[in-house]
C-alpha cells in the first residue's frame, strides 16, 4: 500500500502540471448510501482546492447530469449488466445528489413524477443550473472517482473500452483513456498528459503490481483531475 500510494503522489503532480498546461493553451485559444457498496479506495493526494483555484476560477463547470453522464461514459457500456448499472447509479446517488446544491440543475419533480429527483429536499427546485469549484462539490466528485475505481467490474468496463489485444496499458490505450474523460482534447495535444501515465504506469509495473491496479490507477489519476468538468 506504501507504494501505491507513493506512484499516486508522484502521479498527481506529474499529471496536475501536464494538465496545467494543456488546460491553459485550450483556454487562451478558446476564449442515501446504501448497503454493499465498494468502499473508496485509500489513497492520500494533495488538496485539489490550490490547482483549482489556479485553473478554474470563474469557469463554469458542468451540472449533476453532466457529471453523471461523462462518468456513465467511462464505466458502462452497452455490454454492462443491470447489477453494474445499479452499482452505479447507487455511488450517483450516494455521492453526487445529497450534494446537488454544490453541482447545480434545479430538479425537476414535473417530468419525473416524484420528489426524488430533488433527493426530498425542496429547496433543490430553487438551485442555479451552473455551479463553479467549491470544496464540497470537489470532495463529493473525488469520492465518486475512489469508489467507482475500487469497484472491479466498472473498471473493467472501462478498460474494455480503451484496452487492444495486450491488456498492458500503452500510449495509444493511454490515450483513449485520457479522451474518454475528455473528448475534445486530440490525440497530439495530450502528449504529455500521456507521457505522465506512461511514467506512472511503468513504475507499477517494474514493482510487479496486477495489472488491473496499474490500470486502476490510470483511471483514478484522470478521473482526478477536475478539468473535464469545465463547460
């Protein structure tokens, strides 16, 4: 665990510097909790509030559904089974909707027939739609990340989707897995952010760690970063 956790810190900041700089060129040139659920995992990072407020002050950040819908993206698929989507809407729903005020989107008791949708708190039919950074809203997303990682079978989701026939991460799955979180990005723009993977993931590797931890890293690494969350 030692180790893990030290690839992890030296990933962050590889991986949080790398962003920087991608995140600043894009931006100059464009202007209830439940029973059975997977525990997140344990790892120790640097407090993501500094980097944010270095990055992301003002920017608009996308609502409850939009982070719901980038991570649906990474950790089902149309092959996912009904057990899968219960686990995830579950950890949604642990961790994103009690906090509905810190990401934004007024709930809508009209179209869905019930008071859920504002998790029985009236006061969520009130909220703005766009939220900026907060740490409320951070700790809530990072949790989500722990616990969507720490879950097997949604990870292997994942990996399925980046992976080719050697399941041993590489540039080219590397970087699909970066663009899953963050589409628009092209492949010749996130060469670093890749290289960073690239580094970390070689380390796990040369200290004989399983090969779905050395993706389970990559995954929570990027799911991490708060720049896809940028509207």
């Amino acid at each position: 665990m030692k180790a893990y956790l030290n690839y992890f810190l030296f990933f962050s900041a590889s991986l949080t510097l790398a962003l920087w700089f991608q995140n600043c060129s894009q931006l100059s040139s464009s202007g209830n909790q439940t029973e059975n659920m997977p525990a997140a995992l344990e790892v120790s990072h640097p407090d993501p509030a500094p980097n944010l407020e270095k990055t992301a002050t003002g920017i608009t950040l996308i609502d409850r559904v939009g982070v719901t819908s980038v991570l649906e993206n990474v950790f089902l698929s149309g092959l996912s089974s009904e057990a899968d989507r219960n686990t995830f809407f579950d950890l949604i729903n642990a961790e994103i909707r009690p906090q509905q005020h810190a990401f934004g989107r007024p709930c809508d008791i009209v179209a869905q027939g019930t008071f859920a949708d504002c998790f029985y708190n009236l006061t969520n039919l009130e909220m703005g739609m766009w939220k900026s950074t907060s740490t409320v809203r951070e700790s809530s997303r990072i949790q989500l990340c722990r616990r969507l990682v720490a879950t097997d079978s949604l990870l292997n989701s994942a990996v399925n989707q980046v992976k080719g026939q050697d399941l041993t991460p590489n540039v080219t799955s590397l970087q699909k897995t970066v663009q899953l979180f963050y589409p628009a990005w092209e492949a010749e723009s996130i060469t670093n952010v890749v290289q960073a993977l690239v580094t970390i993931d070689n380390k796990m590797a040369v200290n004989s760690e399983t090969m779905l931890d050395r993706w389970r890293l990559v995954f929570l690494s990027v799911c991490e970063t708060a720049y896809w969350e940028i509207l």
